[in-house]
C-alpha cells in the first residue's frame, strides 16, 4: 500500500492502543510503532508498520505522535522520560496522548513540551475496545487549539467526534468527570439488581425488566448480558477504573485545596445558597 499524509508514531499497543494504531495503518499513515512488550508489535509490523526500540526512535521522525499507556507513571516516562518521545520530537511536532491520566500531568507535560518546539495535547477517549476497533470513540481535547485543528485528521480516524475543551488539561478532565458517571451509574446497577435479587425478584425475569426500562444509561444497559451470563470479559478493566477514581479523587482534593487557597472554604451549609440560586429564589 502507498503510504500518504504526515508521518506518525505511536506508542503504547494495549487493548487501546493496538485498534487505534491499526486503524491509522489502515487509513494509509506512514506509522512507527513502539510497545514495551515487543510481541504486541508483530501483528502491525507484518501489516507494514516500522517497529521502533524506544519511545524516542517512535517520535524521532514523526509529525504527530500518538500516546495510549495505562496511567501517570507510564505516560510521563515514554513522553517525557530519557527515552522518552520529547527526548528526540522536532519541532513542530505535536503529541497526542489519549491516555486516562490527571490534569496536572497534563498540564506538566504540555509545559515540558514548549522546550522543544512541540505540543502535547491531553486527548482522553470514551469508549471501550469496541469502539476503537471501529473508529466510533468520542475524544477530549485540551492544549494548543492550533494544534488540535492540525491533529484533527488523525483524530477523526479514531473517533466520530472530538471536542476541543480548552488549555491543557482541559480534556483530562472532561475525562475524569464522564468517568466519574460512568463508573457511579454501574455501581447504581449494581446496587439495584442487589437489592431485586436480595428481595426475591426471579433474576431472568428481572434483568429482562430492568432492562427494558428507560432509566438505564447507553452504558448500563450494555452491561446486562454480562449480569445475565455472570461473565465479564475486560473491555474496561476493573483495575482502569479504580486508577481513575483515584484520579477523580485526586482532582477534587486539588480544587478543594485551590478553593481555600483563594479565601472560598466554607461551611458545609453554604449547599443552601447553592440551592437557592438553582431554584431561581435567591434575593
């Protein structure tokens, strides 16, 4: 196949990682890869894709490069580690991390990035390994606006939609607060069909009810054939959702902490004002 548009680098080939970087060697990108285990790398170099030894030899030549790793520690080594993607980047290069991690990472490496000449943009993605088989992810953009319209070419081979929120960081947590719904509405359902079994709801009947109600989300009802079966084959692992609760965790002690910092810690009771001003009663 003739290879066209920017060269690209990617790196990180989990459950994630792998569908997207083969979509874009699908798509037709001139693709360098890189992945700790190197055996996840086979099935794209046999496909035609470069196989690089190090986060820097995946970037070296790239106009953008691609980020997908499992949390903080992974995304600041192979961004901003000595062998890291910045170690070699060009200038003008742009780095997308569609990694999960927290705002001031972000927003740390995306400072890290202006040495030399490149940007970083924080793009998180919703959606699970289906959806990034088939190009349907929704991603959040924070950084440099000029260079999210740059990346929005390989963005739209990810995903059907992507939104621009903002400086850095902005799109991590836009991440953590759909995260912050999602993993609250399984645990809602969870909580529900506890309660129906516990009170002695037939359980086939039951799922078949409760499913076919408009109260559960996109997101909840995709999850009744796993309770029906009582299998749950990982298309978001647990572990990644306890790691983003512990950044969502993270975030608001963070806001908290800005919020006395600038004089506004107040009583617990301060919710009735809040209150007020959303019911329109507020003199």
């Amino acid at each position: 196949m003739m290879r066209q548009g920017p060269r690209l680098g990617f790196i990180g080939l989990g459950a994630m990682g792998g569908r997207m970087a083969g979509r874009l060697l699908a798509a037709g990108y001139d693709l360098t890869v890189y992945n700790r285990r190197r055996e996840r790398t086979r099935p794209l170099e046999e496909r035609g894709a470069t196989v690089a030894s190090t986060p820097a030899e995946a970037a070296r030549n790239a106009e953008i490069v691609v980020v997908s790793v499992a949390d903080d520690a992974a995304a600041e080594a192979v961004i901003a580690g000595p062998d890291g993607a910045l170690s070699t980047v060009r200038p003008g290069a742009i780095l997308i991390n569609t990694s999960t991690v927290s705002p001031r990472l972000s927003r740390g490496l995306s400072e890290a990035a202006l040495v030399p000449g490149a940007w970083v943009l924080d793009a998180p993605v919703s959606g699970s390994t289906p959806q990034a088989e088939e190009g349907q992810l929704v991603i959040f953009v924070g950084g440099a606006e000029a260079a999210y319209q740059r990346s929005l070419p390989v963005l739209s081979v990810l995903g059907r939609e992507s939104f621009y929120l903002g400086p850095a960081g902005a799109g991590s947590t836009m991440k953590l607060c759909v995260n912050a719904l999602l993993g609250l509405g399984v645990q809602a359902l969870a909580e529900a069909i506890a309660l129906g079994l516990k009170a002695g709801l037939e359980r086939e009947r039951f799922l078949d009810v409760l499913g076919s109600t408009v109260v559960l989300s996109t997101s909840q009802r995709s999850k009744i054939e796993n309770i029906r079966k009582e299998a749950y084959p990982p298309t978001f692992p647990l572990r990644l959702m306890l790691k983003d609760f512990g950044l969502i965790l993270d975030a608001s002690a963070a806001e908290a902490a800005r919020q006395r910092e600038s004089g506004r810690d107040e009583d617990f009771s301060s919710v009735v004002r809040a209150m007020e001003e959303i019911a329109c009663v507020k003199a």
